[in-house]
C-alpha cells in the first residue's frame, strides 16, 4: 500500500470508500466500543473534534467488538447510541476486525507504522488512538488509557505540519 488514502474502509451505511476524502486533513483514527470502561472517550473525542475540525482535523472511529464483546450492536445502533449519548459528530465506520486474519486493512497498515509497547503490533485493547499528518504519516500511537484532552498539544502541533 502506497498511501494511507488509499486504503479501502466501509462506512456505517456499507460504502466501501478509500480514505482519500481525508487527504490534507489531520486525522485521529480510534478503534471505539459503546460498552466499554474507556467508552466516555467519546465526549473528549468529539471535543477535540469540534475544537480543531475548522483547522482541518478529524476524528475517525471504527468500532470493534474484539475485546470483551463490548461493541454488540450493529451499525444504525452503535450510530445511534454514540449521537444520543456522546452527540457524536466525527465520522464513524462500519464494526471491524483490529487484529487477527480478519483485521482491517486500515488497522493493519496502522499498525505495522506505529507499533505498539515493546514493538508489539498487536492492538491491545478499544480506544487506542493513531495521529495521522495532513500528508498521511502516522506520527503516534496511544495507548487506550490516553485519553482525548491529553492529545490536544500534539493534535496542535500536528496541525502546524
């Protein structure tokens, strides 16, 4: 794969799309689940999204259902839960695979750009976090403990790329 744009992903609705619509912008790019300890993520996510998107940052959520089944829903259920809870207004995608055989290929090229503890590519858990610059370099890697409102310098920095 030449370029994280051209990465196929799906979208909550089954568009299969690349991420190319995204090119120039900063992107945060989280594996998310809506019954999970780090799930209120999602009010610093959208924070930070509506702080920074007029300067052309975006979040991206892919929900996950790898870890402790804690994404069960389907995607109108998981859309609607993130809107009505969280008044999530980033783009969520359709419930992927992060690791194993199955894995997203957007989460397969993130994670062979920026490993993990000790070299690991493996995603240990939801809500871990990729910086993505304007040009589409992952500059890091967050654990899912990170939370959203201690990104806000690097996303600034990010911005300044």
């Amino acid at each position: 794969m030449a370029s994280i744009f051209e990465i196929q992903v799906q979208t909550a609705d089954g568009e299969t799309k690349t991420l190319g619509e995204y090119r120039g912008q900063v992107m945060l790019i989280v594996n998310t689940a809506s019954k999970c300890g780090f799930t209120p993520q999602y009010k610093g996510l959208e924070a930070l999204y509506r702080k920074y998107a007029s300067q052309g940052f975006v979040v991206l959520g892919f929900p996950c259902n790898q870890f402790g089944a804690q994404e069960p829903g389907d995607a109108a259920e998981i859309q609607n839960f993130c809107s009505l809870t969280y008044d999530v207004t980033f783009p969520l995608f359709a419930k992927i695979d992060v690791n194993g055989p199955e894995a997203a290929p957007i989460f397969q090229y993130l994670k062979t750009a920026a490993k993990g503890l000790l070299g690991s590519e493996a995603i240990k858990w939801n809500f871990t976090k990729f910086l993505v610059d304007r040009h589409g370099k992952v500059l890091e890697r967050y654990a899912p403990t990170t939370t959203p409102e201690s990104l806000e310098k690097d996303v600034e920095a990010a911005l300044q790329l």
